[in-house]
C-alpha cells in the first residue's frame, strides 16, 4: 500500500484538512469539497484534471500556519515528512491527490500521472511533495527518477527536503544521484530523509571524486560531503 497503511492515510488525509479548514475561505472550502465529490465518482480524470489546475484560484499561495500538535502527528504517522515549509495551495493539491480513490492500479496510475505530463511548476512540486502519498508506491520510482533529473530548484526541494519516498524506494543507483545532485545545486543535503541510513560504499567513491575534482579547480566543499565519507567509512 505505500509507506504508509489506509487508517494512518485517512487519519494524515484528516490533519491535512483541519489545516486547510482552519486557512480556506468558506466559499474555497466549499467548491473544493464540491470538485472532490465529483474526483471520486468519475470514471475518467476531467473533474481531477481541472480542479488541480484551478486550485491556485482558491487556494492562497501563502505557508501554512500550524500548530505543535500538527507537527507531532504528522510526524508519528510518517516519520522525516515536515509540511510546515508548504504554502497552502500546496497542501490542497496534496490533500487533493489523497482524495483519488483506490481503485485499479493502472486506471489508478493513468489517473495521477496524466498530472505530471502538463503540469506547470507550482504543480510539479505539489505532485513530488504527495510521493508518499500515493497508491502503489512501486509505479511512481520512474517518477521520481525523473523530477531527479530536473533543473527546477523547488521541484528538486520537494523531493530531496523532508521527503521520505526517496529514501524508501529509489535504487542504490537513484539514491546516489539524488545525494550527488543535491551538492551539485547546492541544497541543504541535512534535510534530506534517510540520508545515514542509505549511506553506501558507491556514493562514498562518487564523493570523493567529487572532492578531488573541486579542489583541483580550487572550488569550495562543504563540510557535509567529507562527514558523509567519514560516516561511510565507519558503517561499512
């Protein structure tokens, strides 16, 4: 079922809109309440189709304000995921994505991953941001591969910060090129999910030729990379 089981979904599905609940308009709350109504009986994907690309409409781009106890149980339920970096408009697209029901695992698939195909970057990063989300966790690796590769700064932030889907399911191969792409853009790899528990004999040798190749260009290295060295020495 994904990182997480059903009640523990319906119980995160239920702290994600308490939240919106508290920050949407009367009116936005309504109409989205409305939209998922229709997501959930459609046999194809228009109702979710249009809804996703019409939620910056109600939804303020604006960070979310929440509460201790929030934090708490979200992280509980899954453990590394932080949301209290997400503007709103964010985690209505989210919640959105946790509305999809579970239905067939390809009609399921061909229904999310239609989003991607047209999806602008506002919507990209909602739609990495509910990797952990989703339904068959296995289907969306190629997904994930691909955002890697993007050249998006807050699309590579939704993957790599406060994300727990990497870390669970990319390969060896994947995971390395994520933690490498991260130092290449500069991000901060200490909010990366999992990042000592992956630690592997492979990323430590890409490292350390990446060391050798910025010192012979007279480059900065951050002090991150030869913990992470150091960590694997030990570990392994």
């Amino acid at each position: 079922m994904g990182l997480i089981d059903i009640e523990r979904r319906k119980s995160l599905s239920a702290i994600f809109f308490s939240i919106i609940q508290a920050q949407l308009s009367e009116s936005s709350l309504s109409w989205l309440a409305d939209k998922v109504s229709l997501i959930q009986q459609e046999e194809k994907a228009l109702q979710l189709n249009m809804t996703f690309a019409h939620l910056s409409r109600f939804a303020p781009k604006i960070v979310v304000a929440l509460q201790t106890d929030h934090e708490a149980s979200i992280d509980k339920i899954i453990p590394g995921l932080k949301i209290n970096h997400w503007t709103l408009d964010r985690l209505c697209r989210v919640w959105l994505l946790i509305q999809v029901p579970a239905i067939a695992e390809e009609n399921y698939f061909r229904k999310i991953n239609g989003l991607f195909t047209a999806a602008e970057m506002n919507e990209q990063v909602a739609l990495y941001s509910a990797l952990p989300f989703y339904l068959y966790p296995e289907l969306w690796v190629s997904r994930c591969e691909e955002g890697i590769r993007s050249n998006i700064g807050t699309v590579l932030e939704a993957i790599m910060y406060h994300n727990p889907y990497p870390a669970a399911y990319l390969s060896e191969a994947a995971w390395n090129q994520l933690v490498l792409k991260a130092f290449f853009t500069e991000k901060n790899v200490n909010l990366i999910v999992g990042l000592s528990d992956r630690l592997n004999k492979s990323l430590s040798e890409t490292l350390e030729d990446y060391v050798q190749e910025r010192s012979a260009a007279h480059r900065d290295i951050l002090p991150e990379i030869y913990q992470l060295i150091e960590q694997t020495k030990q570990k392994i």
